[in-house]
C-alpha cells in the first residue's frame, strides 16, 4: 500500500487563527490610543512607546538565544508587553525609563517562566510595578499635562471659585497639578477638606471642586483625553475603539471587562463620596474613564495567561479587579490602582480557576 | 420559524457548495467490495461464508455477534475471493470480506410488503435487525439497540437527525430532498417500534429548501414536527441536538433514551423503512464525495464496500495534488493514508483537501486564551483535559470530564495555538479505558 496522504488527527479544518495573529491584533487595537497621545503630547509619546516595545522584543531575542530555544519575537508578545508597558509611563518620563521597564518585564517577568503562556502575573504590570518602586520620582514627577489643558482636566477654575490661588493656594496647587484621580483621593482626606474650605474663609470649596470633577466638561475631557496622564491611559475613547475591535474580533471577551468597570461603576458610587459632600450619580462615570481603567479592564485584566480560563472564574476575576481598584483609588496609598488590582488578582488565578471547574454538560450537582 | 440552538459550539464555513447541487447518482456495480466485519459500534459480526463461495447480492455473510452488533450482507453478486485485513474508513487495518463480481446478475429481488405498515412491533424489529442496520451519521450504533429500550425507560419523542453539520457533507441534504416522503415513513415506523408519541425532524437553517419540503409533507401531521436549528456546529451532535429540540439535558454518561427520547439519522430511518417494506438488508448508501481537488464533486449512491479510489473515479478524479483524504467529514474523520479504503454503512462522507488544506501549523505552548472553554457545547476545559493527560494526570483528567467530551473538535479548531486538543483528549479516554479493565 501506497501512503500518499498526510494522517493527522481530527480536526482537519480550523479558523486559521494563530499567537501571531492574536499578539499583532492586540497592538493594533492600541494605536488609537497611541494616536492620540501622539496627538497631545507629540513625538515623545511614540518614541518612548517603541522604545520599551523594541527594548522587548530585543530583551527576548537575546534571552532565547541565551537558552538555546527558538527564537520567537515575531510572534508579537514580546512586542505587545514592551508596548503596554510603555503605555504605562507618562510622557514626560526619561527614555531610560521604558528601556529598564521593558527589559525587567521580559527578564523577569515572563522568560524566567519559560516564555510566553507560562508568567503567573503580567510582565507589563509587572514592570510597571518596578519602576513605580524603584524610581518613584521619575515614575510620577514631571508628568506632562496636555498643552491648553490643566493636569486635572479643571479647566474652568471660575467656576470653583473667581480668585482660586489666592483664596486657596493649597487647592489651586491640587486643581492645577494632580491628575483628576488624585484630585478626587486627596479630597476624600477630612483633614484637608476643612483645611481648604477654612482657607476659603467657610466656603465649601471641597465640594465644589468635586462637583466639577464630575461636571461634563470634566468627562469630556477624560474621555478624549485632554488631561495629565500616562501614554497609553489617557483617551478613554481611543481605547474603547481599540476594545470594540478586540471584541470584534473575538480576542479578548467581554466578561472581564464588564464585570470590572461594572464593579467599579457601582462601587464608586457607593463608597466614592467627600466628607461634606456625599457622593454624585455622575461619580461612576468619572471613576471609569479616569486613571488606567480602560487600559488595564480591556487590554491588561484580559490577559490570557495570567487570567482565568473558566467562565465564572473570569467573572469573580474581574469582580474582584473592581473591588481592589475601588479600595486602592478612595483608601490607598496610590491614587490609582488599576495595575495592583490587576497583578494582585493575577496571582489569585490559578486557585479561582480550580475553584470555578464547570460541570459537563448534563452533570447533575451533587 | 424560530431557529433553536445549544449552548457552546463553532461557525465553520460549511463548505457545501461543492456537492449540494449534485442529485444522487446510482454508482455502477464496482468490480470489487470490501465487507468490513466492523462497521459499527460494538462486536464484530461473524462472517459466515468461506473464500470460493459464490454468494448473491442482498445474502447474508456475516452474523451479528451478540446483541451489540449487526448482521453484514453481500452488496455485489460475485466470489469471496478474500478474507482477511483490510484498510477501514477509520484508518486502521481491520477484518472484512473481499467479493469479487463475476459477472453474474447483480439485481436485487425486492418483495413490496402492502401491509407493511400493519406489521406487529416485533416483526418490525425482526425486519431492522436482519437488515443490519446501523446508524449512519457516522458513529454506527446498532439500531436495533436504540429500538429496544428497557421497559423501564419510557420513549416518548424520535428526533430525525437531518442537521448535516459537518462541512462540505451532503448525503442526507440530497436524501431529505430526493426521499422526503419515505424518510418521514421511515419516522412513523420507528416511532410506531418504541411507542413515541412525538416525531421531530431536526434541520439546520442551511437548507431552507429541505425545511420548506419537510414542512409541506408535515403539514397535515399534528404530532410530527421540523425543527428549524441554527447554523452551528456541533448542532447535529445527539446531546447537542435533544436539548435544542426539547430542552431536555441527557445526564452526563447517560443514553437518550433517559430522558425519553430516541435519536436516528435520516439516512438510517430510510434504511429502516426500505427494511421494513422491502426486507431489504442495508447494502448500499449515499455518500458524498466532494472537497476542492474533486474534479465533479457527486452525491453517490453506492454499494456497501465500494472502494474510495473507485469512488474518486467516477466522480473524474482529482483535479489538482490532494493533500489528504478524508474519511466523513473534516471535523470529526478520519484522514487516511491512501484511498484503498472500503466505505462502510457509516461512510457519509469523503472530502479530499488540497495540499494547502492539508497542512497544519506547529504547536505551540498554550496560551490560556479560554477560546476552548468557550466553545466546547459539553461545557467542558478541554485545555486542563489535554494538560492532564500529557502529564499524565488521569485522575484530573477523569475529574475535568475526559470521559464527558464528545469529540466535537470545536475546541481545536478556534485553538490559535494549534494545540491538538482532541488527540490529547482521545489517547486520554483510551488510558482510561486501559485502566478499567486492569481493576
């Protein structure tokens, strides 16, 4: 008998979707947001960007080699986490940093482990994470607010009050050169909410800058992003275009991201008040496009390997990034915690996965 | 109507463009077949001829061993002129019966039965079970097995599975086209055998015209029902396919006939109803011989034991190199080394696959993208499954449900890192099996 034909096992069709294909997908769906810090910030923002996905990608090559296995950067994961690390780091920031970032987040984070499909935590996040600790100054100072725009998105400081600097120059410095997150954490402290307001000779300057925190010209502006931010976070719209395409595409799917910002959606609401002012029915909003949420709920809580693979395990996942974002933004010690969330819960993973195994089809619950 | 569906499952192309078009055509007598003992599920009928008899199209050769097997039958008039191993449609080497034609007349004597639709439940199973009749959508379960439910499992609907999701398959689209008012016949008998009160045609909503056609037909009957499916693999699965139609969850490990209901293929309730009015045995089928290299890509009438290269044949053979041939179809067949295989009664299907088709990529570390999780329609993880075994975990993989998968396939075909999910998955249901009969 003559073997002329290639015997493998059934399946003999496939969607013809490969890793490359996934990974390259992914940094498409980030170059709106690239765009538009492009946009603000000028050329900086794209040469930091390929400066930390160049850096990976040759972090990677250079530890293949070194292991003597297939060298695999074009798969595009190397370059992806070397992109959204860099996406984590603000405009401003010295080109160093992105090198040093990406190169511990492939090293460390991800060939350690054996590669792609193998690190228990995020190499991006994780990279971030070091640089936040190591070089804090250079991770948070000289931040670049969007030119015409202030950091916080307060734009209109009439309207808080006519004669803001003089009045308060405690709350002048906060409108003007925090992020809005941090606007909204520090006002959340007692201490200076009576501090300013006292200031301001018993006006209740607190709850009027938290008001327009919450006000529409503020959303706009965290929407399209016209505020202080890092590269990659600051258009919530430019990352809902490069979300939709995900899902779209069905890369990424939607119980993570839904789950997150819904969590967070609610619970800002709740717990998301001033001492004096109580809470806003606009408060979610601002919550969900402000900081790194978009960033971290589509492209970063989404995962594969870090993330669970059970239905409702990716549910409590997301549920629980919510919950962690939610304590570090209104009690922690950062005013953003989209990236701890997310590392924190990656580590949770592996035991939420053993404990959500669905039932087979038809199995009845014992 | 409103399109029913399962959870779970996949969107292939399904490539029916190929032979849909194409009316049954009777395939000559060839001049060879291959009887295969094994063409079902379960024991291996005994042959009951020896090499140099001459033996008549229609008489029996080989005897059902036991209950959980079937009777074969000579589907040419010629020599035995061999018994021995063969090449299967599932790839391996397995016995069958080699006849030779010799030229002698190859009709086949068929007494119409007037009173068919009279006879008595038990000489209606006789007639089903002499004919040798397996399910013919590709799994091969003895039919008169599934006629036979234990006393204590009450039936009370047939479902037809006229669903025909693989891709590129054709035969029961044409059969539901061309033979309509016997397959229909072929339900009420069936229904009439198990005491069904209720018959459902299942099709999916790619053949609109077989649905526009059952649905006539079955107008006038109150307690027979098409049900429109949603096109989606593996909708024509039985689980898949008992829960679209009825809602009704068959118990992991269990049968149908547990919750009630009795499923056939439309192709087998043909046969059933061609043995029961005509006693005739089960010697031919349709198949459909298609897939891009096929130069006339045919829906083929032939006999039982047709070789597939005879088969490419007629249909003016390949018109480009084929990379791989394709035992049923592409999702769940078999791919063979060459086409010196026999059909057999669950052969639905041969799909050649040009060399571009053919090859597939390398595997790749998985990547825990989940896409297996969510498209497996047995809400199974076929990705901890397939870990288990290659670590040799049975015990993790019994518990993640090995024993549970119906090998679907959905879940390697959305895998983006080509990780051949359902061999890891099969070679684990065989350890399993291996171990149980050591305890």
């Amino acid at each position: 008998m003559n073997d002329k034909y290639i015997v493998s096992p059934a399946p003999h069709f496939h969607d013809k979707s490969t890793v490359k294909n996934v990974m390259w997908n992914v940094v498409i769906a980030l170059i709106p947001a690239l765009i538009f810090a492009v946009y603000y910030w000028g050329l900086r923002a794209l040469i930091l960007s390929l400066t930390g996905a160049i850096t990976a990608v040759i972090t990677e090559a250079l530890i293949q080699k070194l292991r003597k296995v297939p060298v695999t950067v074009h798969d595009g994961s190397a370059f992806l986490t070397g992109l959204l690390l860099a996406y984590n780091i603000h405009a401003g920031a010295p080109i160093w940093l992105p090198i040093v970032g990406a190169a511990f987040a492939i090293g460390v984070g991800k060939q350690v482990f054996g590669g792609l499909g193998n690190n228990p935590v995020n190499p991006a996040l994780l990279g971030r994470a070091f640089l936040l600790a190591s070089w804090p100054t250079q991770m948070t100072a000289g931040w670049v607010a969007v030119k015409g725009s202030a950091m916080s998105g307060l734009n209109n400081l009439s309207r808080i009050a006519t004669n803001l600097q003089e009045l308060s120059p405690k709350a002048y410095e906060l409108v003007t050169g925090a992020t809005p997150l941090k606007v909204a954490q520090t006002l959340r402290d007692s201490t200076f909410v009576s501090d300013i307001n006292a200031q301001a000779g018993g006006l209740d300057l607190a709850g009027r800058i938290f008001g327009s925190l919450t006000e529409m010209e503020t959303l706009k502006s965290l929407f399209w992003g016209n505020i202080g931010g890092c590269i990659g976070e600051v258009s919530a719209f430019a990352l809902l275009l490069g979300a939709a395409y995900l899902l779209w595409k069905n890369i990424i799917e939607w119980r993570i991201p839904l789950f997150y910002i819904s969590t967070v959606f609610v619970l800002s609401f709740i717990f998301g008040g001033i001492p004096g002012s109580g809470t806003s029915v606009m408060l979610p909003f601002f919550h969900i496009f402000a900081g790194g949420l978009m960033l971290g709920a589509f492209f970063m809580a989404t995962d594969y390997t870090t993330t669970p693979i059970t239905k409702n395990g990716r549910i409590i996942f997301g549920i629980g990034c919510g919950l962690l974002t939610i304590v570090i933004r209104l009690v922690g010690g950062y005013p953003e915690g989209v990236s701890y969330s997310i590392l924190l819960m990656n580590v949770f993973t592996p035991l939420i996965d053993k404990l959500t195994m669905p039932k087979a089809f038809g199995k009845v619950a014992k | 109507m409103r399109l029913k569906t399962f959870p779970g499952g996949i969107h292939p192309h399904d490539e029916k463009h190929y032979s849909a078009a194409a009316p049954i055509t009777i395939f000559p007598t060839p001049q060879r077949v291959i009887i295969h003992l094994s063409q079902h599920i379960g024991t291996p009928s005994t042959p009951i001829v020896e090499v140099g008899d001459v033996v008549q199209r229609g008489q029996k050769i080989a005897e059902a061993s036991g209950f959980v097997s079937i009777p074969q039958h000579a589907s040419i008039s010629g020599k035995v002129s061999k018994i021995g191993k063969f090449l299967h449609p599932t790839g391996t080497m397995a016995m069958g019966i080699e006849i030779t034609q010799d030229g002698s007349d190859n009709a086949l004597e068929l007494i119409d039965d007037p009173g068919y639709m009279e006879l008595e439940v038990a000489e209606l199973k006789r007639r089903v079970g002499d004919a040798g009749i397996c399910g013919m959508g590709g799994a091969g379960f003895p039919s008169i097995v599934k006629l036979s439910p234990p006393e204590d499992k009450p039936i009370d609907t047939v479902i037809l599975n006229g669903v025909e999701c693989e891709p590129f398959l054709t035969s029961d689209y044409r059969l539901m086209l061309e033979r309509a008012e016997d397959i229909i016949t072929g339900l009420k008998l069936i229904m009439k055998m198990v005491n069904a009160k209720k018959g459902m045609i299942g099709i999916e909503a790619n053949k609109p015209d077989a649905i526009m056609k059952m649905e006539q037909l079955l107008a006038k009957e109150s307690n027979l029902e098409v049900v429109g499916l949603r096109m989606q693999y593996p909708q024509g699965a039985e689980k898949q396919l008992i829960y679209a139609a009825t809602k009704r969850k068959v118990p992991a490990g269990g049968l149908p006939m547990a919750v009630g209901v009795v499923v056939q293929n439309v192709g087998t309730a043909l046969a059933i109803y061609e043995a029961i009015r005509y006693q005739k045995p089960l010697i031919d089928r349709v198949i459909s011989v298609t897939g891009s290299p096929v130069a006339k890509p045919m829906n083929l009438l032939a006999p039982i034991g047709t070789l597939y290269s005879e088969l490419v044949d007629f249909c003016g053979g390949a018109k480009e190199t084929v990379g791989k041939a394709i035992s049923g179809g592409p999702m769940m067949g078999f791919a063979l080394p060459s086409l010196d295989a026999a059909m057999t009664k669950g052969s639905s299907g041969l799909v050649l696959f040009g060399e571009k088709d053919a090859r597939s990529l390398a595997e790749h570390t998985c990547l825990r993208c989940a896409r297996c999780v969510d498209v497996c329609p047995m809400n199974l993880v076929p990705s901890i499954i397939a870990n288990a075994v290659k670590y040799k975990d049975l015990d993790l993989a019994v518990q993640a449900g090995v024993n549970d998968c119906i090998k679907c396939g959905s879940c390697a075909y959305v895998c983006p890192a080509q990780i051949r999910l359902v061999q890891y998955i099969d070679t684990g249901k065989i350890r399993y099996a291996e171990a149980q009969r050591k305890k």
